[in-house]
C-alpha cells in the first residue's frame, strides 16, 4: 500500500510538472485564459516563482482589460514573497499609480514601502537604500494615517532611524579611536543635533567630551592668526569643561561618571593655571 501511495503521489507530481511545462510552451488567445489560471492556482499553493513565469507572459496581453488589476496584484505580490524586492517595490508602486481606486491600494503601497525596507543594508554600509526607505514608509503613513500598518510602520521608521544613527555614531566614534579628535568632537556635535532622542546619546556625550578633553590637553598653548594670536589650549579646555557640565547635567548616573569626573579634575587644574598667570 506504502508503494503503492508514492508511485501514485510521482504520477501527480509528474503530471503537475507535464502541465506547467505544456503551460508555459502554450500560444494562442486560449493559452491565455490557462495560463492565467494555472498561475492563479499556483500562486495559492505558494509556488510563486513559477507562478511569476506564467504570469510575466501574459500581462502585456490583459492590458486595460477588467482582469487586469487582479492579475498585476499577483504578478506584484510573487516577487515579493520570492524575496525580489527591487522588482516588488517597482511593481507594486506601479499597481498603486494605475490603480488608485483600487481596494489593494492601502496594502500595495505598504508592501511597496516594505519592500524599500528589505532592501537597506547592514549599517556599516552605505544608507542610500535605508534614506530610500524611510520616505517611502513616511510617505505611506502620511497618505494612510489609519492603516491597519500603521503600528507595523512605525517599527520600520525606528528601526530605518536606528541604523542611521548607528552609522553616524561609529563614524564619529571612529574618528575619536583614531586620534583625530577635531573630526570626532565635530561628527559628535552633528550626532547631537541631528539626533536629539537617541539612545545612543549617552555614549555619544562620553566620547564628545573624551574628544575634547584629548584635544585640549594636547594642545599648543597659542595660535597665530590672521586677527592676532589665540590662546589655544584654554579656549579648548573651556570648550571640554562646558562639554563636562552638560554630560554631568544630563546624566548625573552615569556608568561613565567616575572617568568623566576625572577628566574635569585636570581641566580644572589646566584652566586655573591661566588664572595664576593672571593674577
């Protein structure tokens, strides 16, 4: 009986696959017809790359013709769900510009976004797609404010926002690893400014304030210029006292306290010798 089961179950199989292939050679108007419905039928079973193949032949053929709308939803939707989102995010804006009426419209321009979404890279790596992606999200939650997506949106948003303030917090971090403290307290400064609520902003402060406490002890005492001479490194360690004063003052317990603490101590004793020289 158990043998007997399988040679059935190879004879379907084989047979499915005799039909697919027929399918696919098949021309004329009622070739048509099958192989929009065989690739209905397959993309129900979730065999969506064969699926597409069936359904790239004939969509030039049901241009403004009625079935049309739902034939370009399936087209659009397998290459989403075969993972080829450069394609479903095209296609899918596509579906949502012919079809603005369309009761697919709210979930196309969604799954257009997410597609864009797929598509950002790790943060290490350039954030074209990641930028792409969140004013395709934003742009759907503006045209879409009660979407059932919202609440799924909006995780995407934060997620997208993350690696981009990831990506400029290990870019200014890296100028502070690498000694170049200018670059890093400035990489820091913008940090800051661009992203005024991220958790990051902690670390962010730290290492802002090590930049500058480097930077300013290591300094040349005085600058020539073209308007006269500057005192240089007290017009640093008054920049890392204030940088000091605003970390203590946002995070009065923070794990970096005692180290922070520490640094102010020198900028103190730096900065009063130009006190004792005054008076």
């Amino acid at each position: 009986m158990k043998n007997i089961f399988y040679i059935l179950l190879a004879c379907l199989v084989l047979s499915s696959c005799n039909e697919y292939q027929k399918a696919l050679k098949a021309e004329g108007e009622g070739a048509i017809a099958e192989k929009f419905k065989l690739g209905e039928a397959l993309y129900n079973e979730g065999k969506f790359e064969k699926a597409n193949k069936l359904f790239a032949q004939i969509v030039p053929n049901y241009r403004g013709k009625p079935q049309a709308e739902k034939l370009m939803y399936l087209y659009s939707n397998s290459f989403y769900k075969m993972g080829d989102y450069y394609i479903s995010g095209y296609q899918f804006d596509r579906f949502a510009a012919s079809y603005p009426k369309s009761e697919k419209v709210e979930e196309v321009s969604f799954l257009a976004a997410k597609s864009y979404y797929e598509l950002s890279p790790v943060y290490t790596k350039d954030q074209k797609e990641t930028k792409e992606a969140l004013e395709k999200i934003q742009n759907f939650i503006n045209i879409f404010p009660e979407s059932e997506y919202i609440a799924e949106a909006n995780e995407l948003v934060k997620e997208l926002d993350f690696k981009l303030e990831k990506k400029a917090f290990e870019i200014a971090k890296q100028y502070n690893r690498i000694s170049d403290y200018p670059a890093s307290v400035k990489s820091f400064n913008n940090f800051l400014f661009d992203f005024p609520g991220s958790t990051l902003k902690e670390e962010a402060l730290f290492y802002r304030l090590d930049s500058a406490y480097k930077l300013a002890t290591n300094s040349i005492e005085l600058k020539r210029t073209l308007t006269g001479v500057v005192q240089l490194k007290k017009q640093r360690l008054e920049e890392a006292k204030e940088f000091y004063t605003n970390f203590k003052k946002t995070f009065a317990n923070s794990k970096y306290i005692s180290e922070v603490d520490n640094m102010a101590t020198i900028i103190d004793e730096e900065l009063n010798k130009y006190t004792a020289q005054v008076n």
